[in-house]
C-alpha cells in the first residue's frame, strides 16, 4: 500500500520568499509522484510529476521537486514566492501501470503576505 | 480541448432525495474515479472504474453507487443523500498516473 505526508496544513511565506511545501511519501515500488495545486473554487491543475530519469523535476509558474528515494521524499519548492501562489497544494502518489490510483496527501495551504 | 467535464456545478437537495452528478471526459481514457474533498481530510477516493462495466470501491463507497455503461461516462449516483455527504465532489480520468480532474461539485444536502 501506498501514502503520502504533508507536513504541514498551513504554510506563510512573504512575497518574493522560498516556498518550501514538504512530501513524504511511503511506496513497496518505484513511485510515479505528483504535486497539484488547486486555486479557490477550482479543481486540481498538475504542478509537476516525476516518474523516471532526472530526479530534479521542473514544472509550471517556477515550481520545481526533487525526488529523493533514499529520504522518500518529494518536497515542492519555489525561489520566490508570488502572491498568485496562493492555494492549496496536494502531494500523490502512484505504482508505475497504466491504470491505477493515486494517492493523495492532506494537501497544505500555501499563503503569500505582501 | 482534453477534459473533463462535470454537472451540475452547485447543487443543494435534502434528505433522502436521489441525485446524479455526471462525469464525462474527451480523452479515451480508460480509468476514471470519483473523489470527495472536505477540509483537512485533503481528497479520499468513492470509487473508481479500470474499464467500462468495471468498477471498484475506493475508500469511502458508503452511500454513493456508480455506474460505466460507455468509456466517456461516470455518473455518481446518491441513492438517498444524507448531510455527512455534504462536500466538493471532484471527478477525475487518467492515464499512467496521471490525474486529469474535472472543476468539481459542490454538494450540500439539508
């Protein structure tokens, strides 16, 4: 069985700071990982995903994680933060095949302070 | 466009009164599933269909059925709503992984 930790619910952050949004995630096989972000009243939007090769995975808006097996993590990260980041972020994972489900973090919520 | 789309956007009912909402997607996909989100329980899967005519429970089936009669379509049907299913409902269809998801229903029952 899979599962993924978010470390945190809520994260601050100043316009123009690192964000920093941590995964952990927990997976008998080689994971496929994914970061979503989903932005008031709307539905989840792909950020990012790392299934194999480069570890460093660059994604839209300036996002960027880096899948580290011998941590088990994936942790989302941005050099500076813009006000437009604000919403809530959603850490899955999933088994390498072409049909099967993933599972998601708690998601955190991600806020910017002018 | 590849989507998926959703209906209806809002719905409020009461007690007891059986809905649909519909889920349809564009991309030939043959896994789709259905997901509820509710504040720090981030998104938990009601279940989900690997083909047409298969389905399966996800992990919080109670109360909801689905149906896959046609590869494009997977409506959630609540037989006899209650308001602990008072929700955002988020349909979703993918390939090797990925999840492409609809823009949600938001779901309250009175």
């Amino acid at each position: 069985a899979q599962s993924v930790t978010q470390l945190g619910s809520h994260v601050s952050v100043s316009e123009g700071a690192l964000v920093l949004l941590r995964c952990n995630y927990s997976s008998s096989v080689p994971p496929y990982l994914f970061w979503y972000v989903q932005y008031p009243n709307q539905g989840l939007q792909l950020l990012l995903k790392y299934t194999t090769g480069a570890t460093l995975v660059k994604g839209i808006n300036g996002f960027e994680a880096e899948f580290k097996k011998s941590e088990t993590s994936f942790h989302l990260t941005k050099p500076s933060a813009h006000m437009s980041d604000a919403a809530e972020y959603f850490c899955a994972v999933s088994v390498p095949s072409g049909n099967t489900p993933l599972v998601f973090g708690k998601g955190t919520r991600l806020s910017v302070i002018a | 466009e590849a989507q998926v789309t959703q209906n209806p956007r809002y719905l409020i009912t009461v007690t007891g009164k059986k809905l649909t909402v519909t889920c349809s997607q564009n991309m030939n996909h043959e896994y789709m599933s259905w997901y509820r989100q509710d504040p720090g329980l981030g998104l938990r899967q009601i279940y989900y269909s690997m083909n047409v005519e298969v389905t399966d429970k996800g992990d919080v089936p109670e109360g909801y059925k689905v149906s896959r009669k046609e590869k494009r379509n997977f409506p959630l049907i609540l037989e006899s709503p209650s308001p602990n299913q008072t929700s955002l409902y988020f349909c979703a269809s993918s390939s090797w992984g990925q999840q492409f998801f609809g823009p949600g229903t938001r779901l309250t029952v009175l």
